[in-house]
C-alpha cells in the first residue's frame, strides 16, 4: 500500500470536504429554502373566510384580529 505525500492528502481532503458542502446543499439547504417560500406564499395568499386546519388537525376558518390574519371560529 502506497501512503499519500502531503500536497496529495491535502488536495484529497479538500475535495472531500467540498463534495461534502455541495452534497449537503442540494440535500438539506435548497430543498428546505423551497418549502420555506412554498409556505410563505401559501400563507400570503390567505383571505378572509379561507378554511385553515393546524398541524393538529383542527379546522377553523381564517378571520382578521387586529391587522394580523388569523384562524378562529374553530370547529
């Protein structure tokens, strides 16, 4: 077995850590921005007397409190 010189570990190392970063962008951070602006224009896109259900599973259906839109008259 033949042991790497030091420029040859470095330049392994360095692309192995780069393959990593780019593998976690593609795997964790594109696909979670995403849902993220998927979410936020669902959430724009809300109007009054729109039915809403929680992560809970409670429906209710949305209605303005003060200058925010929120779910109320739940079910």
């Amino acid at each position: 077995m033949q042991f790497l010189t030091t420029t040859e570990s470095y330049i392994s190392l360095f692309f192995t850590l780069a393959l990593m970063l780019v593998m976690l962008y593609f795997m964790i951070y594109r696909p979670q921005k995403k849902q993220e602006k998927k979410d936020a224009a669902m959430r724009s896109s809300l109007e009054i007397g729109d039915q809403v259900t929680t992560i809970g599973g409670v429906i209710g259906r949305g209605r303005y409190q003060g200058r925010h839109l929120c779910a109320g008259d739940w079910r």
